[in-house]
C-alpha cells in the first residue's frame, strides 16, 4: 500500500511541472483520444446530421478554434469523403487555407480541431462596406490565386471553389480571405478526375460534359468568382438547370449595360481568359497572378459598391443562402466571460441564445454539411 501511494505522489508531482505543451505542427500531426485533457468544449456553432461544431479552447494558450465532432456511426457508407477531406487537409499549411491543427478520435467519435474564422463571408462583407472598388476586388482575387496556386503544386484540387467558400479570418478590415470546404477535393494523385460534382453555377464545361478534367475546373470557378465580384451577379444563370448547363457548356455569357459599363477592359480581359471554353487554353494561375488587373495595377480606383451591393442583394439574398452563425457574437461572448471569471455553462448557452438564431443546419465558418 505504501509503495502504491509513493508512486501515485511521485506521478501527481511529475505532471504538476509539466510545462503546457501547444498544438503541433500539420506535419507532426497525430490522432490522439481524449480531447478533453487539451480543449475546453464550448458553444455548439451548427449541426449536421453526422456531425457538430462546436468551439473550443485549448486549456493552455486559450486560444479558441472550432472543433469539428463527427459521429462515426452516422457515417456509414461516407467514410471516404471524410477520409478524402482530412488527407487533402493534413498536407495544407498555408495562410489562406482553412487549418486542421489536430485529430483526436474515439472508438465512437472523431474530432477534427480547425482554425476559427470569424470574419464573415465574402459577399457579406462587401455588402457591410461603404466602399468597394475593383482594386479591392483584385486582391481578393489575388489570395484566392496564391492559395490555389499551392493546392495545385501539392497535385490538390478543390471542385467547390464558390464565395460561399471564401471567408475573412477575422473580422479587421485588412483580415485575409480563407478558403474554406475541401469535401469535394481531390488529388490528381489519386488517378484521372471525371467525377461531376461543385456547385451549379460554378462548374466547369468538362466537368459538365463528364469528361477528364483537372486544375483548369477551379481557374473557371475563379473566373465566375471574380465576375460576380465586379457586378453582383453571376455570368451564366437559368431557373431551369439545364438551360443553366448548356449556357456554361457553350461559355455563354456577356457583359451587360449598364453594370459593366464602368468595369476596366483589363478585368474583363482577365475573366475572358479564365472563362475560357477549352480548359488547354485556360489561363492556370501563374498567368492569371501575372495579369496587369492582379499584379500591374489595371484594376480601377471608382467606388462601384452602389451597384455591386444591390445586384448582390437580389441575387444572393440570404433567404437564398443556407444561414450562417457569425462566430464572432461567441468569440466576443467567451472573451467577456473569460474577463469576468464566469464559469457557469448554462449561462453561456442562455446568453448566446439571446444574440443569435437556433435554426441554423450549416456554419459557413466551418464548413459542417460535407458530411449530409
């Protein structure tokens, strides 16, 4: 009995002067089982029918992320998307790519611990300003082209390049945009991609037409992306999906009076190359990034939010869109209760449902519907 007794206070003194290790690197990364002895679970962001998020904060640096808790019997016949996602996310290290800091696992549960982005999406933000310019809209463009030009060198490639998928890290006005969602992610390792999937109004011919395809799908989404980022709607649309099909397929679209009138020829020469037809003469991201509307100062300086903003508002209205939590009500909430000491979690539950709405089933900030 003494001996047991010595031991236990030898073990306890141990692990008192243990220093609080942090997260470890995308390249150490290892699934561990007890993600309670490192994360403090907190408020639920969203929930799916697989999985929730849920946000966390690690019980050493505080830093809060949110944690993606994916339930394993629920993911029968999915197993490879998931698996599909965590091994496009582990070889990720990139400032404008959402970040999968750790696994742990369960024998019934997987965690998966990611950044937390609280900035809001794309389109919201540019509806929040007072000023939007092509300039501002270049360099949107410009992130999204650096970080898809390192998917594409890693052999990655997204599918579901949308601004949906576009977030602001944070909510500053110099915040980066992060790209987000990589459930239909592939790598061109894995074999030839002739799988058709992304969103609609997104995708590109090849894709369409059920063809091999590679890269050259995501420069198209780009090239849609920044289309509507001049004028607030998209370039190929249709109530009827196979109308909508057979403009894309045909690369059907135009420039329309008045909404481009005050647009640079440089921004639309840009888009005319990257909705390109043919994917072999596609512009890849090497000659989209070299661009004079990117890189050489084309873009124009006129303020173009009046029009942007109201064609946004008619096309992407919210009712339109899944609704989104905005992560920053929680982050600003646990701030203030870590400030005051509070530490009744039935009172952050109560608190937080007075700010925001319940009837949410997806989480913008963190993609969670991969898996529905």
């Amino acid at each position: 009995m003494l001996i047991l007794v010595l031991c236990v206070f030898v073990y306890v003194v141990r692990r008192s002067h243990l220093p609080c290790v942090t997260m470890p690197l995308l390249r150490d990364l290892r699934k561990k089982d007890d993600i309670n002895a490192v994360y403090e679970l907190k408020e639920k962001l969203g929930e799916g029918s697989f999985s929730e998020v849920r946000v966390a904060q690690h019980r050493c640096t505080q830093k809060l992320v949110a944690v993606k808790c994916i339930r394993k019997r629920a993911l029968k016949g999915k197993e490879p998307m998931l698996e599909n996602e965590t091994a496009v996310l582990r070889r990720i290290n990139h400032e404008n790519i959402v970040s999968l800091e750790e696994t742990f696992e369960t024998p019934s549960k997987l965690y998966l611990v990611m950044t937390l982005l609280t900035g809001g999406e794309l389109l919201d933000r540019i509806l929040e300003r007072g000023s939007y310019t092509e300039k501002d809209a270049s360099r949107v463009i410009y992130q999204v082209l650096q970080a898809v030009k390192y998917l594409h060198q890693l052999g990655v490639v997204h599918r579901d390049l949308k601004p949906e998928n576009l977030l602001y890290e944070t909510p500053l006005e110099d915040s980066k945009i992060v790209i987000s969602d990589f459930g239909l992610s592939k790598m061109e390792e894995q074999g030839a991609l002739s799988t058709a999937c992304g969103t609609p109004a997104y995708v590109a011919p090849e894709l369409l037409q059920q063809k091999t395809y590679g890269k050259e799908v995501d420069l198209w989404a780009i090239g849609v992306i920044t289309f509507i980022l001049l004028c607030g709607y998209p370039p190929f649309y249709d109530d009827n999906d196979t109308q909508l099909y057979k403009l894309i397929i045909k690369a059907e679209y135009e420039f329309d009076s008045p909404y481009w009138d005050d647009i640079s020829d440089s921004a639309k020469d840009l888009i005319v190359h990257l909705l390109q037809k043919d994917p072999a003469k596609r512009f890849n991201c090497d000659q989209a990034l070299q661009h004079p509307w990117i890189s050489g100062g084309a873009a124009l300086d006129k303020n173009i939010h009046g029009s942007v903003s109201a064609q946004i508002q008619k096309n992407f209205a919210k009712s339109h869109w899944k609704r989104a939590f905005n992560a920053t009500i929680i982050v600003r909430h646990l701030t203030k209760k870590t400030h005051s000491g509070e530490d009744d979690e039935g009172n952050h539950s109560t608190s937080i449902g007075e700010e925001m709405s319940h009837d949410c089933d997806y989480l913008s900030f963190v993609k969670i519907d991969v898996f529905q």
